[in-house]
C-alpha cells in the first residue's frame, strides 16, 4: 500500500523537486486539486480506518474535479496547509499543520514596506485551502498589524475540543489600540469560498476585531455556531457579501430553525461598529438574524428567515438598536424588523411576508425618532395579521417622534392601516364637515396624534367660498369648520393629516 501511494505521488507530482513539501517557494506544477487526491488517498491509508471506508474514500476523492477557482492563476505568493501536514479530507487534527502554514504567510513581506500606522504588507499572499476539508482544534489567527493578504478556498470544521467560546477564523485582537485611522489593526483582508462548521462547539464562525477593508465573500457559508455566527467589532468598512449564515442546518426545520432549543439565543450577523456593509446576505437560522448597533451601515437584500416568531417567541429578522442606518430591500421572511430606540434611519422597498415593523423605546426610554421607510410591500397571502405595525407597549414608551411610513402595498384586504399618512374627502352642504382617520392611519393615538391638517374647499358651480375657516383635531376626528350661511351648494372639502413632524 505504501508503495502505490509512493508512485501516485509521483505520478502526479512528477516535476516537483525532492525537498520538503513545505520548503517550495516555486508555483507548483500540477494543479491542486490532483495534489490533493494523492495527498487524501495518503492520509485515508494512515488513517487506519477499515478496507471499506477507504474504499469509499477512494471513490470519493476520484470523483473530485477543478473547481472553478484554477481558471484565474494562484497569487505571486501562495501558502498550501497541506504542504505542512495538514489533511485535506478531514480525518486528522489540522491544527498544527495551520499554524505552521500561518507562520509561513505572515513572513512573507517582499518589499519590507508598512503601510501607514505600521501594518506589514504580505503582498496579496493567500492561505489557500485547495478545496480541502480540514478538522481544527484552535482558531485561525491572524495578529494585528498585518495588511493585504487572503484566506480562501475550502472548508474549516471545528473538532471536538474546539474552545466553545472562539471563532473558526480571528482577524486581530479583541480590545487592542492600533495607532493606524480609526483605531484599526489590520488592512485589505479577503475572505471568499470557505464553508465554516462550528460543529454546534465553537461560538462563531468569524470574528473582525477592529479592521479596515475586510472582505468576506463571495461564498462564505457559516453553519453550526453556538452563539454568533459573523462578528463586527469596530472597525470600519468591513464588507460581508453573497454569503449565507445559519445556527443550524436548514433541514429538517423541526430540528433547526422553528426549534427554539436549537436556535438558543444565537444571531447570524451582528455589527457592533460604524460604516460597515451588508450585501446578499442569507440568514437561515438564529434566534435573530442581523443586529445593528453603530451608525451609518448599510444592509442591502438581506434575507432573514433565520425563524418564525410565531414558532419561536423573541424572534427577529433584523434589529436596529442605532442611528444613522439604511436598508434598502430587505426581506423579512416571517420575522420581523425591529426599531429599538433607534433614529434617523431610512428603509425602503423592504418585503415583508407575514411579517412585522416593530418600534420599541430602548432601555433609557429614548423615542424611535426621525425614520422613513417607503415602497414596502407586506404580504401575508391575503391572511395572518390584520395590521403590519407592532408597538411595545411598555410603560416606559415615549412614542414616535418624525416617523413617516408611506407608500406600503399590501394583500391583506383587513389591512387599511398602511400610512403615517391619510386623506379623505366629504361633499354636501354645511357649515362643518367631518372626517374620522381611526381607519386609516398607522400608528396608535397614544403613539403618534395627528400632527399636521392641510384641506381644501371647492365648488363647482361658481358659489363663493367660505370666506374664513379653520381645523379642528379631536384624536383621530377632524373637523373643518366655516362661516358660511349657504346651504344649497355642495362643497367638497379635501382633508389630509400626518402623525409625523419635522423635530
């Protein structure tokens, strides 16, 4: 058996020079992916494992072919795990085998240049996993201070002795003070096509201390956390983009996402900085899907069904605990969008499926004030709730102050409460006319009163209009009231009213 692995090896590796595996510093000659059939076949071997697992083994790992990623030529400088031992088909502990090849990356600085605030420039080198599957034990680190590098192509799982409150892939040190803008320690990091299973062990999948320009995505799948799934903590301009983040397996939904014991308390995203980015992003398990808690980031066609509310109490697509936020298109797939305190900030063309908008005061008793979210749509099939606008009802609530909510469509033909906005019309002859607004508009009276009138008066006949006149707001009710004496013409009066206010 040696021998056969011996002459695959050589084989397919028959222009590779003598010296160590990871010694090479020239590009290799074969592609990866037959690197690593020869390379799977060897550890299966010493696996020790029976004749009919590695038989499966050896039709499996016949079976792999070029990913897509060996049509564009490997960077100048390329990092192989399996080069320093570790096992690309995930029988062995790579731990070891990492941290070696991470050691490797990180000395690579060509040029010796540092980037402003003194992070070292790697030169674009990559970690380039090869379509492996690799069992880890500790996290992938890497320090402050390091810039312009890439981690890409394959997957991670944490082993059983994983540390249940570590991150598969740590970029920088939580709580550390960078001299460089903004206080960030690492600069122009890219992550893309990883699958990252915590194995239901570890905490998260990835976590961003601080850093600048990170890329995550496309294709970063994160599965199996126990608490969040992708960390932002501080930084700014981290992008995480056509990515999908779950607690749990989708499938079956009794034992992943409509089960509350296995969704705990995790969230799939959580930014807990300024001006990062959201882009195609799925969230398919977790208690909450996305939280915001700094200012200006923006999440666009996010997906959150992350749950059901209805199945799982506490649930939540996405949470806005801040200020200064945009979402543009969000879909809130049975789990609703949350304002918690949260102020100047816009959403629009959100789609709302059986789900809600919820304005809730935070825990210092701050008012939602200052949001405008326009061209929603809220569909429900016609069914479930009658409203799509859920408030807190807390002793503690302050209101809504400059809440504007317009231009919403929906199915539901129970739901005619669809506008901070309202306009009716009377006609007859009288000296008042009365218009009744409970219908129509969206907040409560206790939330947000009436706070503007704006009407009309015409006639089409050529009778001279009331010559003064004035408004009159009783809760919902608006009267307009005139001095005229003419009871034979039929005035029609125009009234619209808006429960926000410019603060």
């Amino acid at each position: 058996m040696k021998l056969l692995i011996v002459l695959v090896l050589a084989l397919l590796c028959n222009d590779v020079e003598s010296s160590p595996l990871y010694e090479r510093s020239q590009p290799r000659s074969v592609p990866h992916y037959q690197r690593n059939r020869a390379l799977a076949l060897a550890s299966s071997a010493a696996s020790g494992a029976h004749s009919s697992t590695r038989r499966r083994h050896r039709e499996m790992i016949s079976s792999w072919s070029p990913p897509r990623h060996t049509q564009a030529p490997a960077p100048p400088f390329t990092v192989y795990p399996v080069d320093f031992g570790a096992d690309p088909l995930g029988i062995l502990d790579s731990t070891d085998a990492f941290n070696k090849a991470m050691l490797s990356l990180l000395s690579h600085n060509t040029s010796g240049h540092q980037d402003e605030g003194g992070t070292f420039d790697l030169g674009g080198a990559m970690l380039d996993l090869e379509g492996g599957d690799y069992l880890i034990s500790a996290p992938i680190v890497v320090p402050s201070n390091y810039s312009n590098m890439a981690i890409a192509h394959g997957t991670l799982r944490a082993s059983n002795s994983f540390p249940t409150s570590r991150f598969l892939i740590q970029v920088g040190e939580a709580g550390s003070y960078c001299v460089n803008w903004g206080d960030s320690c690492n600069e122009n990091i890219d992550f893309e096509d990883l699958l990252l299973d915590g194995s239901q062990v570890a905490a998260g999948c990835m976590v961003f201390n601080a850093p600048i320009g990170v890329n995550a995505g496309p294709d970063i799948f994160c599965v199996n956390f126990t608490e969040t799934g992708i960390d932002m903590e501080g930084g700014h301009e981290v992008e995480l983009h056509e990515s999908w983040v779950g607690s749990c397996w989708y499938t079956p939904p009794s034992l992943c996402w409509l089960n509350s014991t296995a969704l705990g308390k995790t969230t799939g995203v959580l930014i807990n900085g300024n001006d990062h980015l959201l882009n195609q992003v799925v969230v398919f398990a977790g208690l909450t899907g996305v939280v915001v808690n700094g200012a200006a980031n923006i999440i666009t066609t996010t997906h959150t069904w992350n749950t059901q509310q209805g199945s799982v109490p506490d649930a939540v697509g996405i949470q806005c605990n801040s200020w200064q936020n945009r979402f543009v298109a969000p879909y809130l797939d049975y789990v609703p969008f949350v304002c918690r305190g949260c102020a100047v900030t816009t959403m629009t063309s959100a789609f709302f499926l059986c789900a809600q908008a919820q304005f809730v005061p935070d825990p210092n008793g701050y008012p939602v004030s200052s949001i405008y979210i326009s061209g929603s749509e809220f569909a429900c099939l016609g069914d479930g709730q009658a409203d799509f606008l859920a408030l807190s009802s807390s002793v503690n609530y302050t209101g809504v102050q400059d809440v504007t909510i317009v231009g919403s469509l929906t199915d539901n033909p129970k739901s005619l409460k669809k506008s901070t906005q309202s306009q009716l019309t009377v006609t007859g002859p009288s000296t008042s006319w009365t218009f009744d607004f409970s219908n129509g508009l969206l907040f409560p009276l206790y939330a947000a009163p009436i706070r503007s009138v704006q009407y009309s008066i015409s006639s089409f006949n050529g009778s001279a209009l009331p010559f003064s006149h004035f408004a009159l707001i009783d809760g919902f009710t608006v009267k307009i009231i005139s001095d005229t004496s003419d009871f034979t013409t039929n005035f029609t009066v125009t009234a619209s009213v808006d429960q926000s206010f410019r603060l």
